[in-house]
C-alpha cells in the first residue's frame, strides 16, 4: 500500500449534522458520519486500497484514523473532504490569523491505508488529543 499527498477541506455535511444536532455526538453513527475522508477514485488506486479501508490522515498538525469513503462528487484527484469535527479537527491548523474560526480549507496531509485499524469513537478521540497530551 502507498501514502499520497493531497488537500483536504472540510465543511458541514447532512448526515453528520443530523446526527450531531439530534444530541448523538456520543453514538456511534456519529463516528460513522463524521470520522471519514472521501477520495476521488484515482486517489484510491494511487494508495492501493478501496472504499471503506482505514486510513491514517496526518500532517505537522496531528494524526488521525478515518474511514476512506469514494467521493459522490467529483472527479476532484488531489483533493479530499473531511466533514467538520472533532476528526477533521486534529489535522487542522489550530492558527485562526485572529478570526476565531481554524482554515477549513486547503489543509496539505498524507494518507497512509491502515486497514489493521478503525476510527476512534468520539469519547475516545478527545481523550487521546485533549487529555492524555497534557
């Protein structure tokens, strides 16, 4: 399997708010709606792996295990989406320039298939990143 580099913006989705607005950000469905990365199809032979794999997204700001999904948009090789949350949130630039608000957009990662491995539940995840690194 490969590692590529590409960009990754991210933003709202309808299944991931759904889940978050309805109180269930401590349920599974909202690991499975938010705890992804969707990739154009030549991304997805470029890493040697499929739909539904594990993968590890990391850059100087974090590492993270999502679930690699096709894109329903597209083509767009290079370019990846992460729906807004607490995944997304570890490889995001934590700078805000002063705006109060990260840059959702254009963040450069690798992404290495780790099909041994499965996203963080959401508990789990802010553990990890926000209480064990202190």
């Amino acid at each position: 399997m490969a590692i590529i580099k590409l960009n990754v913006t991210s933003g709202a989705t309808v299944p991931q708010g759904v889940v978050a607005k309805g109180g269930g950000k401590k349920l599974t469905d909202y690991k499975n709606t938010a705890a992804i990365i969707f990739l154009d199809k030549q991304d997805f032979k470029k890493l040697e792996t499929y739909p539904g794999t594990a993968v590890e997204v990391r850059n100087a700001f974090g590492k993270v295990i999502v679930t690699a999904q096709l894109t329903p948009d597209g083509p767009h090789p290079g370019v990846a989406f992460m729906p807004r949350g607490p995944w997304a949130n570890v490889i995001i630039d934590p700078d805000t320039k002063s705006s109060g608000c990260p840059m959702y957009k254009n963040t450069e990662v690798e992404i290495e298939p780790k099909p041994e491995l499965s996203p963080l539940e959401m508990a789990d995840l802010m553990k990890q990143e926000y209480i064990d690194k202190l």
